[in-house]
C-alpha cells in the first residue's frame, strides 16, 4: 500500500503525525464535549493521550519492520547494567531539587507543609499514576524510537532541541486540561525546563547505549520534582523554579562544553545510538542486559 510505503520513507514525521493525533485528537475531543471536566486517571481518553508516543512507535515500528523491528525498539529496557554512576546521575534530577527544598528549610524558612488530607496510600498511588503517565508511557516513543533517528541526522545538540521544543508542544493539550499539573507552570518556563532536560536525558541515553531503563530513572525523577512543591510543599513553587531552573541549565551547559555537541559523549561512536539500526551492528550485548 502507498501509505506504508510512505511510511517507510518518512519513519520520524509518521511517528510524530501519529503521536500528535493521537493526543489531540483525543484530547481536545474530550475538553470540547466536556468542558471544565478532569480527564479520569485509568480511563480510554487518559490511556490514549498518554501512550500516544509509545503506541505510535509500535505502530511505526510494526510497519517498517513487524516483529524483529518491534522487539529491536524494546530492547533499550534490557540495558540495565550500566554502571553505579548512571543510576546516580539519573536520580540527580530529583536528588539535586530535593537538596535544594533541604537547604532552603535549613536557612530557617519553613514550608506550608503537605497537603490537607494526604495520606501515605494517596501519595503512593500518585506516586504510582505518575510513573505511568510520564516515564512508562512515554520514554519507548521519545527516546526509544525518535532520539536515535533525529541524531541519524543531527548531532546530539541539535536533536535534543528539536525533540525537547516537540515534546513541548506534545503537552500542550494538558495545559487546559483541569487538574494538569502543567496548568500551574507559564508555558515558557515549562518549555525551558522540558528542553533541559531533554538534553539531559540525550546524554543519558547515549553513554548508556541507548538504555531505556535509564532514561525511564531520569524522566521519573523529573516527574517527581512535582511533588517537592504541590504535594509535599516544602518551598514556594515559584521560588523553587527560579533557584533549579538555571541551576538545571548551568548542568546541562557543563554536559555540553565537557562531553562536546556531537554526542554528549566521549565514548567511541561505535557504542552511541546515533542511528536507528545501530543497536543492532554494534557490540554485542549479553543475555543479562549488560553492556559489553
């Protein structure tokens, strides 16, 4: 058929078209036939928006390549054992933030404190609807599928700024959508933060060969900024992304001018994911996940 065909040819501008109808489309369905409704946690409207980047990367994937091609893209969750340092680095997006909220209460300036009628099962379960709405949902789209494409292309800086400005946009259905948490954030200041840590999660995935696990860590930790603030309220909102906002921004600066544009890396090319295939030709990876 032409469309797959078509396809085959442009696998990076179907896999966003499909993304962006995807969560659009339902969406903005939903907001319109129900205004000033939440959408429900759990529900087909939340499944869909959520999973659009992951569910159009199968479908791509599918497509281009069925099974083998399918399993290929699943492959950056094997990629686990890849050193103590890149669990650390991972979880220092919400390890540096929370040192932070520490430091501000150690200079004698507490917080309103948590929220009225938060419990330890609720903020578990938020905790648990978090991970599923963030990193499980869309990490196997963003990273897995379209991050190795666009540095086919690109370097390293310039596919981390593409990618981070349409993750960006990607959101912007949540920012009227009630009860989003984008709803609190200014959209440029939301897009400042979302394309830092786009670049950092690009230097994670490619000193980890294209480890998904990790860029899962990575993307949660972010997530989990959330809840300093709006849960746990241990400093101001506003306060708290002014200080770790350009403090985000000088790490990401430092990653850039040490590890270089080209890759974010140091490590020979022949072990960064630059491209769709490369997982595949590149050294071999043993059984336990382990990066040789």
């Amino acid at each position: 058929m032409k469309i797959t065909k078509w396809i085959r040819k442009h696998q990076l501008l179907s896999f966003f078209a499909i993304t962006f109808l995807l969560i659009y489309g339902v969406m903005f369905s939903y907001i319109t036939l129900n205004p000033g409704q939440p959408i429900q946690r759990w529900s087909l409207v939340w499944f869909f928006s959520i999973f659009s980047p992951s569910i159009s990367a199968l479908i791509v994937a599918w497509i281009i390549g069925g099974i083998p091609e399918i399993k290929h893209l699943l492959s950056g969750f094997a990629r686990w054992k890849v050193g103590f340092f890149w669990y650390f680095a991972a979880a220092f997006l919400i390890l540096g933030p929370l040192a932070i909220t520490v430091i501000y209460q150690a200079l004698g300036n507490p917080g309103p404190g948590i929220l009225p009628g938060e419990t330890t099962g609720s903020l578990l379960g938020a905790i648990i609807f978090s991970l599923f709405s963030g990193p499980i949902a869309e990490e196997l789209g963003w990273r897995g599928f379209a991050l190795p494409r666009l540095q086919s292309k690109y370097n390293a800086l310039i596919s981390s700024l593409i990618l981070g400005v349409i993750w960006t946009f990607w959101h912007l259905p949540f920012f009227y959508t009630t009860g989003a948490t984008q709803m609190s954030i200014p959209f440029p200041v939301y897009l400042v933060l979302v394309v830092a840590v786009t670049f950092y999660l690009t230097w994670l995935y490619n000193n980890t060969r294209g480890s998904l696990i990790i860029t899962f860590l990575g993307h949660a930790s972010f997530n989990l900024t959330g809840f300093l603030t709006g849960v746990l309220r241990l400093m101001p909102a506003m306060l708290f992304y002014m200080i770790s906002g350009p403090l985000l921004a000088l790490v990401v600066i430092a990653i850039v001018f040490i590890f270089g544009p080209k890759h974010f890396s140091k490590k020979q090319e022949a072990v960064v994911p630059l491209q769709a295939t490369i997982l595949r030709h590149a050294q071999p990876t043993a059984s336990d996940g382990r990066v040789r």
